[in-house]
C-alpha cells in the first residue's frame, strides 16, 4: 500500500511534522509518498514561500531532500499546476527544478544500468518575487489605487516589475522598483474609460474585488483585493452625498419659554 498526503500554504516544518506522524501510524511495509506543491494558489493568500514562482521552486527542493531523508518514501507525486491555471511558461523555475529533481532520481551513470542518485548540493537561494501585503486597496476620487508590496529581505537585487489590476479585463498598470526588505504602496491609477464604474462599485458597502498582478524578473505573485473608497479619508463618499440630499438640513429650533419665565418677564403696573 502507498500512503501519502498533502497540507499547503503551511510553513515546511509542519509538512515535516506530519510525514513523521504518518510514519508513526502506518506498518512498516507500507510505502509512502509525497504530493508537493506546485504553483502559487490562491488559497494561500499571497503568503511568504508560496506566492511567486521561485519560491514553489526552493518548495521542489525542499521536498526532495525530505524524501531522500525518510527511506519510506519512494515518490513525489508534484500536484499539477495547470489545475490551478498555471501553464509551463508561468512558472519556468518550477519546472526546471522538477526536471532537475527528476534527472537525478532516474540517473543512470555511464549510460547503462540503474543506479543511486548522488547526493545534492543545496541549490543556491533564489531570487524571489515581490509580494503583496493585505487584502484591501484604498481608491481616492481620482480613481488612484494604493496598493502595498513588499521585496524579501534575502533578496540580492532590487524588486523592479510591473504591476496591473484586472477585472473583466484590465483596469490599469503601472512599474514599480523596491529595495531589498522594503515595502511600500504603489500608486496605480484606473483606466479612463472604466473610472467611472470602478468608483461607483467601491463606493458600495463591501468594496469591489478585483485581481491583483505583480511580475518581477524573479517571478509573478497574484492576489485578490478588495478596492475600497466609500468609507475612507480622500474616498467616494456616496453614502454621505446620498443621505445629505435626502435629509436636508435644519435650523435648530427656539426652546419655548415657561409660563413662569414670560410672567416673570413682564413689567408690572403700580397699584
């Protein structure tokens, strides 16, 4: 029997927790497997090492020395990103590191003959992706979206890409450059033709959600956000303006004065 399991979006050191538990449960005859994951979903929201394609790359690896740590293991069984809308060309470090990971585990030395992989060297730590930070985006009366992202620290080189936002289509772009560690909110500003539309839709109570793209050298991280500008300083305040047409407002009124106060305000005659 092969016994296997998968649990993403969760820091690696849980998915190392978990194959020791399954090892502790199964008979020692049982084989198991791993299904690592393969592309940045987005059910993990965008989070550190799982959002751009460099980091599901260092994910292969990671996955590929647990299993050559635990001799139960005798399969990685990658889940398929194109499940998840993802194509070869999206994600070109993942499937080099699966074309790597797989020339060792089938090498044959000499050209003839099975035999042992050899051990492997830790690939160096790659580059990675700008990433956004947040779900919500403020969008001012100019139709101007704030949107904040944020390099990783362990990165070389400076995070410099492009960013859009889609919706139906695209609603704008702009570039953007970020330090090593730095995080800041990049101004995007809406599409003329769809401004109008767009302001109305976040003006509303529960915003307007719209998809989110950041793609660097290193890789591409997407997200769903949520644009707000109804409830907001510097926003389409609609709420307001509506309740102000319909409730004019109203001088305040004169309190009346007591029976007692106008007779004590009259002049009184001699006897």
């Amino acid at each position: 029997d092969w016994v296997g399991f998968d649990w993403y979006c969760r820091p690696f050191a849980d998915v190392e927790r978990t194959l020791a538990t399954l090892a502790s449960r199964t008979a020692a005859h049982q084989s198991l497997f791993l299904v690592p994951e393969a592309a940045p979903l987005e059910a993990c929201g965008g989070a550190a090492g799982h959002a751009t394609d460099a980091e599901i790359a260092a994910l292969q690896y990671d996955y590929f020395h647990l299993a050559q740590r635990n001799p139960r293991v005798i399969g990685l069984l990658a889940f398929g990103f194109w499940t998840s809308g993802y194509g070869s060309a999206d994600l070109p470090l993942t499937v080099a590191a699966h074309q790597r990971i797989a020339a060792q585990i089938i090498h044959r030395p000499g050209g003839g003959g099975g035999g042992t992989p050899p051990p492997s060297a830790p690939p160096p730590p790659p580059e990675l992706a700008a990433s956004f930070e947040g779900r919500h985006a403020r969008l001012s009366r100019r139709a101007v979206a704030r949107i904040k992202l944020r390099c990783p620290e362990t990165n070389a080189q400076p995070c410099a890409g492009k960013l859009k936002l889609r919706r139906h289509g695209k609603l704008g772009g702009t570039s953007f450059e970020l330090s090593p560690g730095d995080s800041k909110r990049v101004k995007l500003r809406i599409k003329r033709a769809r401004r109008k539309a767009i302001l109305r839709r976040a003006g509303k109570r529960h915003g307007l959600r719209v998809k989110g793209t950041a793609k660097t050298a290193a890789g591409t991280s997407k997200a769903k956000l949520k644009l707000r500008g109804g409830r907001h300083r510097g926003g389409v305040r609609t709420h307001q303006v509506a309740s102000d047409h319909r409730s004019p407002a109203r001088m305040p009124r004169r309190p009346r004065a007591s029976p007692c106060q106008a007779h004590r305000g009259r002049r009184r005659s001699p006897p």
